[in-house]
C-alpha cells in the first residue's frame, strides 16, 4: 500500500503464481500440526452504532502524507477522523470514501475524503496469524487494504521496516485480491506480490476472510480457504533483506486514486464503503 506498484510487473507475477497455486490449507485459525493458534488480539466492531473505532486499539492516520503527495502513491483522498468517514455500523468498522471537496489540518485541498486506522504504537506482533473479514467497496479507483507495516517505520523507515499487504484489490480487477511483501531490495514495484482471483463474481458482493500467516521465515497468504501463495527468503532478489523478524502493526485503508488504481472516471460511484467485521491476530500456542 506504502508506494508505487507497477501493474505490469505486478500482473505478470500475479497471474504466474495463480498458475502454481490451487493448493489449499485454510488453517482458519485451527490446528497445522504444531499446536493451535491462540487469540492474542481482536476487535470485533462492536460498539454502539455511530460509534468511532476503539481508541485504545485504533488511531487515525490523517491529512495526505508526511510528504502532502498522496502517501508516496498520488493518492487524491485526504484521511480524516471524521464519523462520516469511519465508524461503526451494525458490527462492522465501516470506512467510507466520500467526493467531496475538503481541506484538511495539512491545508491540502483535495476532492475526496476517507479514513485509514491502524494500530501503530497501540498493538503488534511479530509472526503469527492476522486475519480480518472484510466486504471491500468498488469501483475504477477505488484501492481498500489490510496491510501491516513494521514497527520500526519511524526509526528505520520504508521500506526497511518490511511491509505485508494481506489484501488489496483495485478497482479495475474487482475479483482479485492481491497479497504483497516489501522490505529492502523487494519495495514498490518491486514487491513480491501474488494475487488470487473469484473464478466468478466480484470481491465486494460479499464478505471475505484475508488472511496471512507468518510463522518462523514463512509467510502464507490466504483468502477464505485457499492459500495461493507462500513466500519464505529463497524467494527474495538478490541482494534483498528479509526483515520479517520484528513486531509489525495493522492498517485498514480505502484510498481513492494513485499510481495502481488510477483515478476515478464517470463509471465510479460514491460513497463506497468498506465493512470490516473483525480483525483477529493469533500467535501459535
Ligand atoms: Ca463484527
């Protein structure tokens, strides 16, 4: 989510490894033959209607960067922590990307509003298995993810603090998820990334389950059921560092435009939403 992707390269590997994957484990938060995954942290999104999220699990990200750029992808959304931008609804946090003309506290006027939380300096953990049920929106330009980033961003930076996209979908490929790794000599549109697609239908006609796990030097990326892809050191470039071996936190995101999805046109409606049901993070017993 961090930066630049580029399509091409990220298309090619996609569709290379949906070609190996079909492989299916679907650990689902049971048993994998070396103990039993425990819950170590949740939200389940259920306080009051209208509610913001849990402040002693979330923070806003606001504004449009440290760099007033987009968040370093020309994203055209300002983040606020607004209600109309992110509560929660039903037993769901839902995000809504809004058109909308604002300026925000960083004095960046932009034509789009939404929200991005995460758990930065409030929860993370190093290896074990984050998932979170999620009904994405849609749309040309529409960019929702699920994504971890290192805890050492503010002292290491990016991309030395490793990043791990467990879900993001752009709005011209509605039916696949892609799942991505970036650290040092792997980053932009370099990152290893492998998607998976519906065999019918799109992403947000229903609630899906995304899901990574990390365990030791081996991450598995699922959704639902199915793993489709396995991503462990051999698979870095050379020269690349591997740097999953620290405590990492969660983001949740609907961006709006940027170098991947490119921006809205006339055929993208508003507001869309993004419902999150829960997010779950287990460490192996
Ligand atoms: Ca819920």
């Amino acid at each position: 989510m961090k930066m630049f992707h580029a399509l091409p390269l990220a298309l090619s590997l996609g569709l290379c490894l949906a070609c190996g994957g079909g492989s299916s484990s679907g650990d689902g938060g049971g048993n994998n033959g070396g103990g039993t995954w425990q819950l170590t942290w949740s939200d389940e999104f259920n306080g009051a209607d209208g509610s913001a999220p849990d402040s002693s699990k979330w923070a806003f990200d606001t504004g449009t960067g440290s760099g007033k750029d987009g968040w370093g992808n020309n994203e055209l959304e300002t983040y606020t922590s607004r209600s109309q931008n992110a509560q929660i609804q039903s037993g769901n946090l839902v995000i809504t990307a809004i058109k909308e003309d604002y300026t925000g506290t960083d004095g960046v006027a932009r034509n789009y509003t939404s929200a991005r939380i995460t758990t930065k300096n409030l929860f993370s953990q190093s290896s074990g298995r984050f998932e979170a049920r999620i009904k994405i929106p849609y749309g040309q330009g529409i960019w929702p993810a699920f994504w971890l980033l290192g805890n050492d961003v503010g002292t290491n930076g990016w991309p030395a603090c490793g990043e791990i996209d467990i879900m993001e979908n752009v709005g011209f490929q509605p039916a696949t998820c892609w799942g991505t790794l970036h650290g040092p000599g792997f980053s932009g549109a370099g990152g290893l990334t492998a998607g998976t697609t519906l065999a019918s239908g799109n992403l947000a006609a229903d609630y899906h389950i995304y899901a990574v796990e990390w365990e030791g030097t081996t991450i598995k990326f699922f959704m639902d059921d199915t793993l489709y892809a396995t991503r462990t050191p051999a698979d870095l470039p050379s020269g690349g560092l591997w740097v999953f071996d620290h405590p990492f936190f969660v983001i949740l995101n609907v961006a709006v435009g940027g170098n991947w999805p490119g921006s809205p046109n006339s055929s993208t409606t508003f507001p869309q939403k993004m419902y999150v049901d829960y997010v779950r993070v287990y460490h192996r017993s």
